[in-house]
C-alpha cells in the first residue's frame, strides 16, 4: 500500500512539475540557508580550534587586565590596550612576572613559560608589501609549538637579550613580500619603517590561513617593545601582552593554574578578598568558550533561516488544498469502490511528505554548494565544514514539515462525502 501511495504522489506532483517547485522553494530556501550557515559556524570554531592547538598542547594563558593607578583592575580592559596605553593606566603583566613564573621552586609544573606581544604592523620589502600581526616573543616559543624554519634559523637568546632587530616570516607573510621565493635569510625588510634582517622563514602551519599562524611575522619581544609597541607599567618595566605556560602533561594543567595564580597574587600585591589584575585559563577553557559562543550565534542564525522552513510548509498547505480541490471527483471515484477514508488521508499525507523531501533534499545540494563556494572564494584561507548531523536534521526537519502542514488537506480529503465528491463540477 505504501510503495502504491508513493507511486500516485510521484505522480500527481510530476503532472504539476512548475507548480511543484515552486511550492518546495520555502523548503529549498530554509534548508539550504539552514546547512550553509552550520557549515560556516562549524568552520569559524575548526578554524579557532586550529589556531589555539598551533601553539602546543597542555597549555595555560595568563592575560592581563588594564590597571587603573588610581582605582585597581579594569576588568573592561582585559586582553585589550596592548601598545601606548594612556596616562593612569597600565598592564599588569610585565617580562619580569614572565621570568618569576619560570622559577622551578615555584612553578614547578611549568614546562615553558612563553611570554607574548601582537600588534598590526605594515612590512615592505623592495616593491612587495604586507600588512598583518607581528608577534614579539622569546626563543621558547619555538619549543612551545615545534615550528620549524625551511630557511635560516629561529633567533636564539642572544638575540631576546640584545634586542635585535631580527624577523622570521610566517609562511604567507614570506609569499608577499617574496613571491619570486628562494632563500631570504640575511635579507634586510622594514616593518613599520624599522629595518629588520631575515632571520629565518617559518614552515605552514594551517594552510597558509590570512590572519592564521601563517600570516605573521615573529620578532623578540624586547624588539617588540623597543622598536614597534613600545608599553611600560608605572614602575618602568616592560609589559606583556600574555603569558602562555606549558604544563609538564595535561594532569598538571590545574596546578599549574593553582601555582601561576599564587605567584602573581603575590608579585602583585593583591590582598586576600581582592579581585585579580590578571587572569589565568586553561587552553581548553578558553576553547568551550569560543566553542559556546559560536555554537550559539550558529543556532541563533540557523533559527532565523530555519523561519524559511514555516513559510515552507504554508505554501506546502496551500497547495495540497488546491490539489484535494481539483481532484474531488477523484476522492469520490476511490471512496465510491471502497477506498477507506485512512487509505485517502495516507494518500495525501504521503504526497505532503514527499514534496518536503524533496524539497529538503535539492536544500542539502544548494547548501553544501554555498558552502563550497565559499571555501573557493576563500582560496583555502577558510574551510566551511558540512557535518552529517546537520544533513541529517534538515532531512528530518522536511519530514516533519511535511507532515504537519499536510495533516489538514488530507484530513479534509479523507472526510469528503463520496456522493457530494462525484457530484463535483
């Protein structure tokens, strides 16, 4: 009785071919918008992801929050104010609270302690530009996330103490500013109209991404703060941007936060019931809560489009009205050789079903398309991700809009008086 069901609704909706399109548009729209956007999300939190994992694993982030001399922590300004902060305030991380973290008989589940400045900067070299991060660091971070250089050498600590003016280009940064390739060490580049030697070019990291691991260039921290985003705190000390600890394994990841946070409290002269000038989280911490928020923004939007998917489902209504309409006299003929009012109702409701499914199924190709051509607009810089469970939940969400919107048109159909149907003009 089904596959017989399924036959006439293939039917019926193939003799209408232009009007059953266009009905199924609500559904295609909804379901391709629903996909394509989960694509998306899926791929901001894979890219996030990868960017955080780039750094090392079993890591800790110690951030600061902007000081205010004159009324304690500005938990506003947290990560924020990075290079020339304004009169009254400073950040609470220095190099030197990077050094005491490294002191064994404190910290003593601290693998690497790697401390951190960023800031925009612009890089030219001949005729070639790049504008992007520069990242001021020490010789540790190499050790932090084990990128190797395919020319040169990363700087060592001769270079961190002297303040040279030394600079390893991140993969993409290294194809802008030399797009003939070949080896650039010793090469002299300006950032920022300061001049800088090659040191070394960096292996790809993350498919050469824009505003990735890749599209950066690393100079010393003590550069950093000297030459490009000159910061000092009150007391004339060199600030940090962060500061990353690498745990000895993934167990000591809360000790070490337990340890890191007493050794600050204590540099920084926090009393007891005081509120922290810094913050301390775990790498995984850090990723459930970008995880949290663009899972929600991705919920929110698909809702939004998922909005197409009711229209949808009127328009599904509004047509299985029209058809029970023009084929009354066929009602009556089945129900006057015995045809029982379930058989009708199932007749209807399976031609609903199916084209919502349809409908739900030309969606999923329109969406992943979308998401394709999006990854191709982005040359690889961004991959959007179609996961089976979105597929899945489209399928059903046609489905159930098939159902729902088809119950009163074959509810009305099956409750046709055969006489009157017969009787129809």
């Amino acid at each position: 009785m089904l596959k017989e069901n399924l036959r006439v609704a293939l039917k019926a909706l193939a003799a209408n071919k232009l009007r059953s399109v266009l009905t199924t548009l609500g559904i295609i729209i909804g379901v391709a918008a629903v996909i394509s956007l989960v694509a998306l999300g899926n791929g901001v939190q894979s890219f996030i992801t990868s960017q955080f994992e780039a750094q090392g694993a079993n890591l800790v982030y110690v951030f600061p929050a902007q000081v205010n001399t004159k009324g304690g922590a500005n938990r506003s300004g947290f990560i924020g104010g990075a290079p020339g902060s304004r009169g009254g305030l400073s950040l609470s991380l220095t190099v030197n609270d990077a050094a005491a973290l490294e002191d064994k008989t404190l910290v003593p589940d601290a693998a690497l302690v790697v401390p951190i400045v960023s800031g925009s900067a612009k890089a030219t070299s001949g005729e070639n530009k790049w504008a992007g991060t520069v990242r001021g660091t020490s010789p540790s971070y190499q050790l932090l996330n084990g990128q190797k250089a395919i020319y040169g050498a990363y700087f060592d600590e001769a270079n961190y103490q002297s303040s040279a003016r030394v600079a390893l280009l991140g993969s993409y940064a290294y194809q802008k500013l030399f797009p003939d390739g070949g080896d650039p060490t010793g090469t002299d580049i300006r950032i920022n109209d300061v001049s800088f030697r090659v040191a070394g070019v960096l292996e790809e990291r993350a498919g050469n991404q824009i505003g990735g691991d890749d599209d950066r260039i690393t100079i010393p921290l003590t550069t950093a703060r000297e030459r490009l985003f000159p910061s000092r705190n009150a007391k004339g000390q060199t600030t940090a941007g962060i500061v990353l600890l690498q745990a000895a394994n993934k167990d000591r990841v809360n000790a070490l936060i337990e340890q890191a946070t007493e050794v600050l409290r204590a540099r920084h002269n926090v009393e007891f019931k005081n509120e922290d000038d810094f913050s301390v989280a775990s790498q995984q911490d850090i990723l459930a809560t970008f995880g949290a928020v663009t899972s929600a923004i991705t919920v929110f939007l698909a809702a939004v489009a998922g909005i197409s998917l009711f229209v949808g489902g009127i328009g599904i209504m509004n047509i299985m009205l029209v058809s029970v309409t023009e084929r009354t006299r066929e009602i009556g003929l089945r129900k006057a050789i015995g045809a029982r009012p379930g058989i009708i109702l199932a007749q209807f409701l399976i031609e609903s079903i199916v084209l919502s499914v349809l409908g739900g199924l030309i969606g999923i190709a329109a969406g992943w398309a979308l998401a394709q051509f999006v990854t191709l607009v982005s040359q690889g810089q961004f991959q959007a991700i179609v996961s089976v469970d979105a597929v899945l939940i489209a399928v059903g969400f046609s489905i159930i809009v098939g159902a729902i919107f088809g119950v009163y048109p074959a509810a009305r159909a099956a409750k046709l008086n055969p006489i009157e149907a017969l009787r129809y003009e």
